[in-house]
C-alpha cells in the first residue's frame, strides 16, 4: 500500500504504534526502571553505549520514546530531513541540555536581552560558575549581530525565544540562522509560546528547536517535560542523549503519556487558542484603560510583517500594559474569575499574570523596568473557554 502523506493535526491525533502489542488502540504506560536481558550477549550490545534496545530507564523508556517520536514528526513535518527528539523532566533540563552540549568552558553563548527568567539565570549566574558566558544583545539588530560574531569566535551557541516572554518581541530566525552558518555556529529556538503548529524552527534552519511540553504541548497543566529537536541523529545522540544518561534528566513514563494523551488534541486546541488570542488583543486593543497590547498576529505589533514570515499565526500569549500602573495590575489579578492567576501557560483555560506583584515581585524595580517589564504589564495565556466569557472578564476586571 502506498504511504499516506500525512497533515500535521493527524500526526497530532493519532495513537502511536507498539511493536510488542500490535493492537492496543491507546498506548500503554510502561512504568518500569529496568529491563530484562536475554543473554550475556544481548546485555553485551544493549550496553555498548549505543542507545540499543532498552536497558534502564534513564536511557529510554517505550513511553518516553513513544512521546518523542510524536514531537519529532510534529517539529520537523516542514524540515524535509529526518529530525530526533529527545525527552527531559522539564522545559529547564532541554534548555540546559543544549547549553552543555554545545559549549565547553571557555565558549560562549549570544542570546537576546529579553527571555525566560530562569533561561536567564542560568546563563547569567550558573553557567558562568563552569566558564560559560553569555553575551546578550538586541537580536533584531542583525549587524549587531554580524558584528560580534566577526569579532568573538568563542561563540558557540546562539540561543534564540521568539516570540519573547513575556513582552512578545520576534527575532527574524532566517536571518540568525544565515549569519551563524558563516561561522559554524548552532542555533537553538525556544518553540513553547509556538508550538510546532504555529512556527517550525528547523524548517527555517535552526539546529534545535525546544519545548517546555508543560505548556501547550501537554496542554492540560498535568506534567511538567522538556524536549530538545534536532537533525542530527549523531548529535542527539551522542551529546543530547549523553547528558541525559549521565545527568538524569529524564522524563518518566507516567509524564511522558499524559504529554502524548494532551498531544492528540494539540492541533483542534490551538485553532481555538488562536481564534480567542486574536479576539482578545483586538479588544483589549480598544479599551481606554490599556496603553499598550504585544500580540504577534496584531496588524499593530512593530513586527507584523516578521509575524507573517516566519508564523503561521500569532499563537496564544499576548501581553498588555495597562494605564493605571501596579494598581491597576493588582485590581484586575483581584477581580478576575475565569481568567486564572497562574505563572505557567498554555493549559485549556486563560490564565493571567502580572510580573510586578507576581513573578517579578524579587526583581529590583530599575532591573525590571529596564527589561521593559513595566508596573502595568499583564501576561495572557489565552485559553479555549468560550470567548465571550473571557472578555466580559476581563472588561469587569478592568473597570
Ligand atoms: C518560554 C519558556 N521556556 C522554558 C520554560 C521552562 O520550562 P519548565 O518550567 O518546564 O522547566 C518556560 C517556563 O515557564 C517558558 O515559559
């Protein structure tokens, strides 16, 4: 029979299939640590270090992979090339992952000026603690970008999250990717606030693309994970799989199925997400008690035309700013009841957060505001209730 090509929301649907149990319809969860071997022999080459059959599970588990195997096909169905993933115990572990295996001490990383808090932190105070820098700068200016990477040839790394968190600034990842080529640079892409469904970062070149899958790729708010994608199956494996075996990072099979149960109804939820996302920023947009709104698929935001190269829509995560400063911020978390006040993103329902008095509440004000993080600034994960209902929250929130 010839193969079906599939689209990409039935990648998304579909239950995996297992060779040792052909029928079963749902994939099993198989929660083991370890694995028997049939002989001397066959213990022989599955610890020859090689990834071969199953061992233990910090190495690999059939669930784990079952999950992988999904993200893989998801993250590289425009790539053209065959692409690998492997599975962590959170967004964190990925991201590290990459790091480590990408620069040794002495190299260096260049990553923008606005990121993930922790991502931050663990360029700024932990790598450094090994002799791994982190240069950051203005990723849209790209001869800047030129610039230091003529100029500094310890950079091994370029580590990119577009669109930023929380303030949805867009770097152009064509353009990075070309510039880092020049110099046999890796690129890493922080894909959560996209999800496959809404930008494919190694269909535009870059080497890694990475998840918190404990935002929407779970989408339930029930497991924390992490995933690093790439093409090179010799890189994976040598260096990705490696930190995993020898830190232990892993995920486990409990996670990884409740990842692959929430990824079957990925592409149905983020056509919802993204139909409420852009009926939310329109109205917040014309709401006389907010300065500013971030929303990628706005025909406002300063990098529409970007949004459009390389998105296939604006996804779900807007940021607004509004008029009335902290208080207003503090009213409006007070008097929200669908919307929920929760630091994560990407679960079925809205949830909101407002830096200043929540995730930034340690951050010295003058650090924060330089980081464009104003006093007024609320983030949004809009969710898939109806939206009629998260608007008429937020406009009794706001009065
Ligand atoms: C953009 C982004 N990347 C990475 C992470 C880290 O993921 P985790 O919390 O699963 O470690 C987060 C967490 O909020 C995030 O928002």
């Amino acid at each position: 029979m010839a193969r079906i090509q599939k689209h990409i929301a039935t990648i998304c649907a579909e239950a995996g299939k297992h060779t040792e149990a052909p029928n079963v319809h749902t994939e099993p969860i198989y929660a083991t640590s370890a694995y028997l071997f049939e002989d001397a022999d066959d213990a022989m080459r599955k610890l020859s270090d090689k990834r071969l059959g199953y061992v233990y599970s910090r190495w690999a588990n059939p669930t784990v992979d079952q999950a992988a195997e999904k993200i893989a096909a998801l993250e590289g169905f425009e790539a053209g090339t065959l692409t690998f993933a492997q599975l962590f115990s959170s967004g964190m572990a990925a991201i590290a992952s990459v790091m480590l295996a990408t620069c040794k001490a002495g190299d260096k990383i260049l990553t923008q000026t606005q990121l993930y808090g922790t991502t931050d932190e663990l360029m700024q105070s932990l790598l450094p603690e090994y002799a791994i820098e982190t240069r950051s700068t203005d990723m849209t200016d790209l001869s800047k970008v030129a610039e230091i990477l003529h100029a500094d040839h310890r950079i091994k790394l370029i580590y990119l999250e577009t669109p930023s968190n929380p303030l949805i600034q867009l770097v152009d990842i064509r353009a990075i990717v070309q510039l880092a080529a020049k110099y046999h640079i890796k690129v890493a892409v922080d894909n959560t606030f996209c999800t496959p469904l809404v930008q494919q970062p190694l269909a535009m070149g870059a080497d890694f693309s990475i998840h918190s899958t404990t935002k929407f790729l779970n989408g339930h708010g029930t497991a924390l994970g992490g995933v690093v994608v790439g093409r090179s199956r010799r890189f994976m494996q040598e260096h990705i799989w490696r930190q995993v075996k020898l830190l232990g990072g892993n995920s486990n099979a409990f996670d990884a199925w409740l990842l692959l149960q929430g990824m079957k109804t990925l592409s149905l939820r983020m056509e919802r997400h993204v139909q409420n996302a852009t009926k939310v920023a329109a109205y917040l947009e014309q709401h006389p008690n907010v300065k500013q709104v971030y929303y990628a698929g706005s025909k406002n935001h300063p990098q529409y035309k970007l949004a459009k190269k390389q998105m296939k829509n604006g996804g779900a995560m807007l940021s607004f700013e509004l008029k009335g400063g902290l208080n207003a911020g503090k009213r409006l978390m007070n008097r929200v009841q669908i919307c929920k006040l929760v630091t994560s993103l990407g679960t079925l329902d809205t949830l909101v957060q407002h830096p200043a008095s929540m995730t930034h509440v340690n951050v010295p004000a003058e650090r924060r505001l330089a980081s464009g993080i104003t006093d007024g600034l609320v983030r949004m994960s809009v969710g898939v209730e109806d939206v009629r209902d998260i608007i008429y929250d937020l406009e009794q929130g706001l009065k």
